[in-house]
C-alpha cells in the first residue's frame, strides 16, 4: 500500500479529543507525545520490519536503533522498551536468539531498559521495538513547527535503501554495504544530543518515506516550504552508482510519485530525485534551526563525530511545499 492510500485508511480513524495528548496522529509526526506533568511528557513509539541484513545480530542491532529513532526525533530520551517478533519455525531458534541479542546491546547503549516483549509465529522473521521515551514538554521537536528564516541540517547520509536492495541481488562492493551498516546501527543519540543544545524548532527521522517524503511531511504540517540543495546533500558512497544500475527498492518510486504533487524540482536528474526518495532505515535526524543556532549545532555535532550538513532552509509557504535546487 503507498503511502497515500495508507493514509486515506487512516484518516477514517476517530481523531483522540485529550489536550494531554501534545502530539496525536493529524500531523504525522515521529511518535505519539503525552504529557503527564508540567517537567514530564511520555513519548510512544513502535516499528518493525523484515531484515535489511543477512547477519541476525545485526539486523536486530538495525531494528532496534531504527525504533529508537522515533524517541530521538522528538527531543527526547529513551527510557523503557518491548520486543515485537516474528518468527518462523522452519528457522533455527538460534537465529531468533542472535536477533534479540542485538537488540538488547542496543537497547542497552541507548540506557534504556528492556522489559519484555511478544513473539509470534510467521512466515518471514521480522523483529522491532515499541519504545516508551521521557521528554520535557518544552523540549519536545514537533515536526509541524519548522519557521521561515530556518536552516535544515541533516545527520546522516541517504542511500541505505538502494544499497540494501544492491546487497540482496549481491550486487554491492562489500566496502558500500559495510558503511550502510554502520550508519543503520548508529543511534541517533548523540546526533539529538548536540542537538539539545540549540535551539530546535522542528526535528524528524528520515526513515520510510525517504528525505523528500518526510521533508515534504515537516513543511506541510509547519505551512512552509522546505528548500533542499540537492548538491549539498550527503549521499553513501556507492549508492549512487548502484541507483543509476536500477537497483532502487519498490519504495522508492511510490515516495517519488507521492512527492511529485508536492516539489518544485528544476535541473536535478531522475537518479538524483530517486536517491533522496529512497527509503531508509535507521536514517539521520532533520532539524530545523534559526541560521545562527545550526551553526552551534554543526559545532556539537561534530564534537560528538556526527558528520552533518546543512541541506537547505525554509522559507515562507510558496506554491509546492518542497523545492529541489541544484
Ligand atoms: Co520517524
Ligand atoms: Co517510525
């Protein structure tokens, strides 16, 4: 199902009525925010997929950090998480141990805790988080508050997407799929953490719906238009290459033919549009800042040896709510 038709479903969902409830599903953001005091908020997140990798312990390092994200692109800290598993019996339950193992570490580096989980049978492994996380409600990263005059840093490189499908036809040099894995298991921890320390007023993950797609979500729901710099957005060694080979996921056109209604794109190639449609996973984080809070940012960013860039900026709403500029 594409992205559109998922979210006609949805829309035919009752809209919860609770002002405790500081970020519902209307503006589709990263996680669900609800506010229990005036210090505290509680953050609600789940996901879960097939592997992405061959390596068990890997792919559940990938799961996990890439349910963690959700917390981070809120601003907050995870604090307490569940297991959601499926599982084939027709594979060995070592298999299912190693997946577990890795999301554990994770959770782990992440300082968060653990508590169980749910294991069902089914015919293709898949395995992720529902992820509780703390936030102080005056330091909670909407996605819909991005202000004209901002700038947009982007915390890791896209391409993961391509790359994977690349990896799965043996297709990818080794060296291309060995640096996609190692951004994938990255937590957006430290990233969030420089982050913390300016001033942000809109922050998302790019995972699913690729850069533009959820680029394209921030500046809807902010009443903006995002300006990205196609050349000043980083792009993993290789993918490229292998895009231009074909070799892009199914996900990638349906986020492009989604995001085509919404973009203003002059002198950017097919190629180009696809690698920033590509869905990711376990993607960086894009912030919204004022100009001369993403330069502090870059600054802590790089202390902490996140390799961002700003990508663009915001300006008031034009006609399309993304423009793509050379
Ligand atoms: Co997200
Ligand atoms: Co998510």
């Amino acid at each position: 199902m594409g992205p559109e038709t998922l979210s006609h479903v949805l829309r035919q969902l009752p809209v919860p009525q609770d002002a405790r409830l500081l970020v519902g599903p209307h503006t589709g953001d990263d996680a669900a925010v609800y506010v229990l005091d005036e210090e505290t908020a509680l953050i609600v997140t789940v996901d879960f997929f097939t592997p992405v990798v061959d390596d068990p312990y890997t792919f559940g390092q990938i799961a996990a950090a890439n349910a963690l994200s959700d917390v981070y692109a809120m601003g907050g800290r995870p604090l307490l998480c569940l297991n959601l598993v499926g599982f084939p019996t027709c594979l060995p339950v070592e298999v299912l141990g190693e997946i577990l193992r890795g999301g554990c570490d994770k959770v782990a580096e992440a300082g968060a805790i653990l508590a169980g989980g749910h294991t069902l049978e089914d015919d293709e492994p898949k395995y992720g988080l529902a992820a509780v996380g703390l936030v102080h409600p005056e330091g909670l990263w909407r996605n819909s508050t991005a202000r004209a005059g901002d700038a947009l840093i982007l915390t890791k490189p896209v391409g993961t997407g391509v790359i994977n499908t690349a990896a799965k036809a043996d297709m990818a040099p080794p060296e291309v799929v060995a640096a996609a894995i190692e951004l994938m298991r990255t937590l957006n921890a430290a990233a969030c953490d420089a982050l913390r320390g300016a001033r942000v007023n809109a922050c998302t993950d790019v995972t699913g719906f690729g850069l533009l797609g959820h680029a394209a979500e921030m500046a809807e729901a902010s009443g903006v238009t995002l300006v990205l710099r196609a050349e000043a957005i980083p792009v993993l060694e290789g993918a490229r290459e292998l895009g231009a080979m074909g070799m892009f996921p199914a996900g990638a056109y349906r986020n492009r033919d989604w995001v085509k209604g919404r973009l203003a794109a002059g002198g950017v190639d097919d190629t180009d549009l696809l690698i920033l449609c590509d869905p990711q996973t376990s993607g960086g984080l894009l912030a919204s800042l004022p100009p001369d809070h993403a330069a502090l940012a870059l600054a802590r960013l790089s202390e902490r040896g996140v390799t961002a860039k700003v990508i663009g900026e915001v300006v008031p709403r034009r006609q399309a709510a993304l423009e793509l500029v050379p």
